[in-house]
C-alpha cells in the first residue's frame, strides 16, 4: 500500500513538474519583460511616449534596437538599455515581439487632418507602409501608433537627431518637401488608422 502510494505521488509529481516547466516563460519572453513598464505587456503600449512594438516585424526591432545600443540613434533611456543587451538577446527580443498582436492606440483625431493626410499617405508612403501603415515590411507599423508617439519620430528623422531611410528623405524633403501641416495631418491619418 504505501508503495502504490509513494509511486503515485511521485508520478503525479513528474506530472506536475513537466506541467510547470511547460507553462514557464520562453528566454526571450523573460528579456521582453524589461520593456512593459514603457512598451506595454507583448509591446502593446499603454502611453502616448513610447511605441506599440507587438507584431513589429523583428528585423526592425533589431535594428532599432542596435542604433541605439551604438548611438546612431540619440535617445534618453533606450540607449542605455540596449548597451545591456548582447546581439543574441536582442535578436530574441526582437523575435519575441514580432509574434506579438498588434494592438493600435484608441486615441482622437481630426477627421480634416486624417483625410489631408489619407491623401498624404498614399502619394507618397503607400508604397513602403501599406494599408494605411498597417503593413511595414522592415519599416515599422504606422497604424495605430500614438500620436505623440509618431510626432516624435517625424520631428527626430526631420532634425537628423534619428537616420531617415533614403527613400523617406526622398519623400518627405524632395523637390516638394511636407512643411509641419502635413506632417501633423499624416500623424492624424496613422493615429485613425486600426
């Protein structure tokens, strides 16, 4: 009898053991978690400062992340957090979030501006972020981003405070280049944008 009893605890304890290690976080799931007090719990940011990064294309993130572990993107904290980070877990950070759901801001917007911007939009972003930016093959997801979130990154690429891609400089500072109207009427349409 305590035999069967030893060897039926000791067999539900595997269980429970196995249970356990089955349900327990992924590495890259544990280097994500530094990020949710900014970025949000799986990159679904909760405040108007910081980037939804939840199904963000990996590739991004990693760059992203790199440029500002070497500082060619200037920022205030990110630059000394990824320093932290050796290229392996930011690759895992990165694949992390990209398997994420992307959850867009819930925010106001203009409607003038969003159509002013719609227009925008699809003369000259369409063909990088497409579907209303909801779609950034390595550029990032627009749609649903904070608007303060995307103000930033327009006023940092415009400053040269962040690298703009060749092809965005083309399109935002080319022979007609966006003046602060417009940009604030595309911030509006990506803000709309679910």
């Amino acid at each position: 009898m305590r035999l069967k009893l030893l060897a039926a605890l000791f067999a539900g304890g595997v269980v429970f053991s196995s249970s356990v290690l089955a349900h327990e976080p992924s590495v890259a799931a544990m280097l994500s978690n530094t990020c949710n007090g900014c970025h949000g719990t799986n990159g679904n940011s909760a405040g108007p400062n910081t980037a939804n990064l939840g199904g963000v294309s990996s590739n991004y993130i990693v760059e992203q992340m790199k440029n500002f572990k070497s500082g060619e993107r200037k920022s205030s904290i990110m630059g000394r957090l990824a320093k932290a980070y050796s290229d392996e877990e930011i690759a895992l950070i990165g694949s992390f979030y990209s398997t994420q759901k992307y959850v867009g801001a819930t925010q106001p917007t203009d409607a003038a501006k969003v159509a002013r911007g719609k227009d925008l939009h699809k003369e000259r972003c369409e063909k990088c972020h497409e579907e209303g930016g909801k779609v950034g093959q390595d550029e990032g997801i627009l749609a649903g981003q904070w608007k303060e979130t995307l103000g930033i990154a327009f006023n940092e690429f415009r400053s040269k405070a962040r690298p703009m891609p060749k092809k965005m400089a083309a399109k935002i500072e080319g022979e007609a280049p966006l003046n602060d109207a417009d940009i604030d009427a595309l911030v509006h349409f990506y803000a709309s944008q679910k």
